[in-house]
C-alpha cells in the first residue's frame, strides 16, 4: 500500500506563527488516521482495497437461525494488510458466533475485523469468515405470510460494497458469486428439497415428518464430552490393498484409536463385493489381517465405494440385491459400521443414491428386528468454501426422506485445487476447519430438531496427511495442530485421515518424490507422528 505525504512548506520559507500552528496540527490529525483512510481521502487509487470482494453464502438452515460465511477475496495485484467486514441483519436476527474474525460489539452494522493470522491477503488469495445467527422470533414469518429474507444486509469490506453480499436494503437478495442454485428434490412426488417453517415453528428437511426425532449418533460420537487436550473419536483409513499388516503400530491397544475404516469394497463384477474390487472377502490372507485387528481392540467399520472402482450401489439392480451384498460384507468382517464413500458418477445419478439408501434402510429396519444395529456414515466431498455440494445434500435429504439413521457426515478434506483453495501452503488445518463448519450448517438444515452441540457431534472430518494429490496441498504436523484445536473446540464428533499406512516418513531414495505415496506421507517426521498430534499428544 502506497504512502501519503501531505505538502508542507518549502524548505527555507517562513509563514505567519498562526499558520505555521494551524498546518501543524492538520498535519499530526493527518498522521493519526489509519492508512487507508489516508489514501481514500487523497483518491489515490492505486490502493489494493478495491480489489477485495465478500461473497455470501448461506451454508444452512434450520427454524431457530442459520449458518453463512462471506468468502473474502483479493483479485488485485497487492497485498490486501488488513481487513473490517461490516454487515446489518434484519430485526429479530442476531449474531451468535463467529469464526476467522473478531466481532466487536454490534453498534449499528455488525463488525468483524481480520485475525492477526489472517490479515494480510496475497493476490488471488481468498479466506471464509463465518457466523451464525439466532432468530429471536420477531420478524420470523409464520406459516401464513411469505418468507421474508433474514440474510445479512448492506455489506462492506474495508467500507465498500461487498460483491454478492446477500440481501440488499429493499430486501432483494444478490447472487453469491460462484454460487450454485438450490438443487430440486430427488423424487418431487413424494419429498421436499429443503426445510421450510410450518404453522407450529417446526419444520420439514427431506420430506421428514416435522419434530421428527434426529437418527441418534452412536458410539463416542454421541457419547460424554471430550477430555481437555484431546479428541475422543479418532478412527484412521486402513488400506485394505497394501500388503503386510495393517496397523503395525497397534494403537488401538493403547485406547488411542477407538476405531478403523478398512477401505474400500467395491464391486467385482455382477453384483458381487471384493476388496478393491479384485480380493475376495474370504481370502485367508485377508481375514487374518482382520483378526488380527480385532486382537489389537477397538471396533471396525467397513468403507463402501471411493474414488475408484464401481459402486456397489450402481451395479446392484435392486435394493434388494444391495442389501444381500452389504449383509454378506458384513458377515465377512464381523462389522457392524458402514461408510459410504460416495463421489463421482455415483454422487450425482438419482438412481443410484435412492437405491442406496433404500438398501440401507432396509438393512437397518432387519437388524433392528433382530435386536441389532447396523450403524450408517456417509463420506462426501467438501470444499472449504462452501462445504457439502448440492449433489451431497441432496443425498442427505433423501436419506433423511427414507428414514436412514445417519450416525455422522464425514467431510472428506483431502485436496480441493486452486479454485477454491488458492495458495495452500500453510493452510490446510484452516480449510479442514472450515469445511467442517460450513458442513455442521447444513446437517442442521437437513435435520433441523439438533441442536447445536449434537450437530457438531455429528461431524466427522477426514484429511489426507503429508502430500497430497494436488500440487502444492501439503497437510503437514502444523496443520494437524491447528485442526486439533480447532476439533477439540468445538467437540468434533470424529477425526480420520489416509491413512494408517502414510503415517510415516519416506524412505530416503524417495524423498524427492512427487504426489501422495500410498505408503508414506512425503513429508519429514516421525513414524505416528500425526497419530500423536490427533490424539493430544
């Protein structure tokens, strides 16, 4: 940012006692007011506050208040030192909290000012501050009148107009820009696509009747509060096509670990569940892997689909046929988790996902009559912007529409590329953190009867320790602190990674390799190094 030097007089010159006095305090007021006021009062307009935008976006709803962020970003040329987000909201709404910013007391506009680590934004740069508001009742429309717009109003970023900054004064509401328009229901005949209020205050999320019961999370996701300095539920991807043994640090032993996703069963033809699509489920090598887990303590879940392979749930031509093949996995393992990996052709075909869950409801309503459980988690992409896409929360809708209990939604926060995730290095832990605030939103507007807490317990996160797929995406040891924190803060219902087998340094004739290595992390440290981060140690 340039600097302003206010004319004095000539070197030499002499001007009256009165004013020399009066130029001598015009020039010590000057030099008391903030530089960017300096330089809007001098109309330069080289200064780089021009180009820094905020975006809203509204992450998620619920009958009591919502979730939204502003995506702040620094399209110009300069280093943006410094930033003030200053917004109304309408009568009746309040902020509750916020997060990547400083509120201070409302006194008109609400005002949240950069963080020290988050002050400065490069070129191309762009960081969410996030909030969530409580309705107080007043202004909250009842079931007889329209909905009225609650969003933020009036934006400004360093006291010029936000880009996409919600509703305006007159109460229209601005497009968010990269925002995506609400997706329609999967089937419109018989649910709704989002929650709306009705005549008793409640609301219906995916045609769920209204004060409907939440699903109940189970095991420590829905257990006591976390002890100081750690996180409760740590539950690592074990890759079931690596040879040799599965988690050699035998950590679940120690009670660190309460659990382990073996990844991925996909399908190998006809129907027909394999290990990545190519071991048996009955292969003696396997099985003994497995049971060897089970000597080790902690339980085991199983992970369906993934990046690769085909889902079970598109070759399968039935609910039916689905479910005979999740319960003969089930059987092979001794399992009664489940994880459904769901990405690419199989997040965004219909078909696919309401066979999905129509199988998973099925399974669920025959363990129950059986005095069991099947106990059901879904995996989905997530970006740190706007967290869950709108295929993923669609997904969810119908879940909630078939009565599927949901025990947890994982963000899967592995690698993101440039677009929505520029300059990465340094940031990784602060992008896991936000898309998990962005997704604890939207469960609550998916299941609107939870409560804050229980929709935190819900969340689990699972980020791509060491190097990632995408260039420049490092999640390093600081990161893992800074997500630590940030888990333990909130009460993260679950913390995973990929995976056990990456928790340790290459071997030296791979240190200069590229891209994530299935086997190592690709980064300096020491073996269980991450492991000893998530678990507070």
């Amino acid at each position: 940012m340039g600097s302003h030097r206010a004319s004095g007089p000539e070197p030499g010159s002499r001007r009256p006692r009165r004013e020399r006095i009066r130029w001598l305090a015009a020039s010590a007021a000057l030099a008391a007011l903030p530089a960017a006021l300096i330089v809007a009062l001098s109309g330069d307009s080289s200064t780089p506050d021009h180009a820094l935008s905020a975006d809203y976006v509204r992450t998620g709803s619920w009958p009591t208040g919502y979730s939204g962020q502003y995506v702040l970003r620094n399209s110009g040329s300069d280093t943006v030192k410094g930033w003030t987000l200053r917004f109304d909201l309408p009568a009746g709404t309040r902020i509750a909290n916020v997060w990547n910013g400083r509120l201070e007391p409302a006194t008109g506009k609400y005002t949240v000012r950069n963080e020290n680590w988050n002050k400065a934004l490069r070129p191309g740069e762009s960081i969410v501050v996030g909030f969530e508001v409580r309705r107080d009742g007043a202004g909250v429309p009842t079931a007889s009148e329209p909905a009225r717009p609650d969003g933020p109003i009036a934006c400004t970023i360093n006291d010029k107009p936000c880009t996409g900054a919600g509703p305006t004064a007159s109460g229209e509401r601005s497009t968010p820009a990269g925002s995506i328009p609400p997706v329609g229901p999967l089937d419109t005949d018989r649910r709704t696509a989002s929650a709306a209020p009705t005549a008793t205050g409640t609301a219906r999320a995916g045609g769920s009747p209204a004060g409907s019961t939440p699903p109940p999370a189970s095991g420590p996701a829905g257990g006591a509060t976390p002890r100081s300095g750690t996180v409760e539920h740590l539950a690592p991807y074990l890759d079931m096509t690596l040879p040799g043994p599965l988690d050699p640090t035998q950590a679940g032993a120690a009670g660190t670990v309460r659990e382990r996703t073996l990844a991925y069963v996909v399908d190998g033809g006809g129907c027909r569940p394999m290990w990545g699509g190519v071991t048996r489920l009955d292969d003696p090598a396997t099985t003994g892997r497995i049971a060897a887990l089970r000597d080790a303590g902690g339980s085991i879940r199983v992970a369906f689909g993934g990046a690769g392979g085909t889902d079970l749930a598109a070759s399968c031509g039935t609910p039916e046929e689905l479910v005979a093949a999740y319960r003969q996995v089930l059987a092979a393992t001794g399992a009664s988790g489940m994880d459904l990996d769901i990405e690419g052709r199989s997040l965004v075909r219909p078909d696919v996902v309401q066979r999905r869950n129509a199988a998973l409801r099925l399974l669920q309503e025959g363990a129950r009559a059986n005095g069991q459980s099947v106990d059901v988690g879904y995996s989905l992409p997530v970006d740190p912007l706007q967290g869950l896409g709108e295929e993923a929360k669609a997904l969810l809708r119908d879940a909630a529409a078939q009565r599927v209990e949901v025990s947890y939604v994982n963000a899967k926060a592995l690698n993101y590329g440039a677009a929505v995730a520029p300059r990465p290095e340094g940031r990784m832990g602060r992008f896991a953190s936000d898309a998990a605030h962005a997704v604890q939103g939207q469960i609550r507007e998916v299941w609107p009867n939870l409560s804050e807490e229980q929709a935190w317990r819900r969340v689990s996160v699972t980020v791509m320790i060491g190097r990632n797929d995408v260039a420049g995406e490092v999640f390093t040891l600081e990161d893992a602190r800074t997500f630590t924190e940030f888990a333990r803060s909130v009460h993260l219902g679950r913390v995973a990674w990929w995976s056990a087998a990456r928790d340790k340094p290459c071997p030296e004739d791979a240190a200069d390799a590229t891209g994530a290595d299935p086997t190592c992390s690709g980064i300096a440290q020491d073996a269980d190094a991450f492991l000893r981060v998530f678990g507070g140690g």
